[in-house]
C-alpha cells in the first residue's frame, strides 16, 4: 500500500508561481513513475508531467516552458514548479505514481490540490 500527500496549492494572481509537493510513503515497491495529472470544471482529467524512472521527462503542450517536474528520489517525492501561471491553469491538480511490487504495477492518485489562477 503506498500513501500520497500533497501540497503546495492555493490562490495566485495571473503571472504568478506556485509550487506542488508529492510524497509517496509505504514500504515494498520501486517507483516506475512519478506525475501531475489536473481537472478543471467540466473537463476531462489531463496529463500536465510525467517523469518516469529512468525515462525522457513529458510535459503537456500548455505547459512547455513554464512548468518544471522534478523528483527527490530519496524521499520519493516529485515537485511541480508552476511558473507564469495563467487563469486557464485553474484545476484540481493531482499527483500520479505507478509503482512495481511483487512483478506487478499499481497506480495511486493523490488527494488533489486546488490551484486557482485569479486577479
């Protein structure tokens, strides 16, 4: 069993930065990957970063050149830098690991942390 926390949301004017936390807790598995997945009002679940282990570093197109993923892997924690935020980035952001235990692959989703860009 793996336990996700997040953090790190909240209100922010347009152009501003916030930054995202994940940890992942538990014992037994390997992280295969680490992301950030976020839902606005009336819209579909979408993908924002992914980082797998060992693999190329994903970003959403509307996203590219703004946001930043980063892992601690040490502390089995993936970080999401949201910089130049703009009021289409208002969503409900979720972490996203897929972990290996025992051959087999599970997924978790954190919480979700409301960000919401507004003046």
């Amino acid at each position: 069993q793996v336990q996700l926390v997040e953090s790190g949301g909240g209100l922010v004017q347009p152009g501003g930065s916030l930054r995202l936390s994940c940890a992942a807790s538990g014992s037994g598995f390997s992280i295969n990957a680490m992301g950030w997945y976020r839902q606005a009002p009336g819209k579909q679940r979408e993908l924002v970063a992914v980082m797998p282990t060992g693999g190329s570093t994903n970003y959403a197109d509307s996203v590219k050149g703004r946001f930043t993923i980063s892992r601690d892997n040490a502390k089995n924690t993936v970080y999401l830098q949201m910089n130049s935020l703009k009021p289409e980035d208002t969503a409900v952001y979720y972490c996203n690991v897929v972990v290996r235990s025992r051959w087999i692959n599970y997924e978790y989703w954190g919480q979700g942390t409301q960000v919401t860009v507004s003046s």
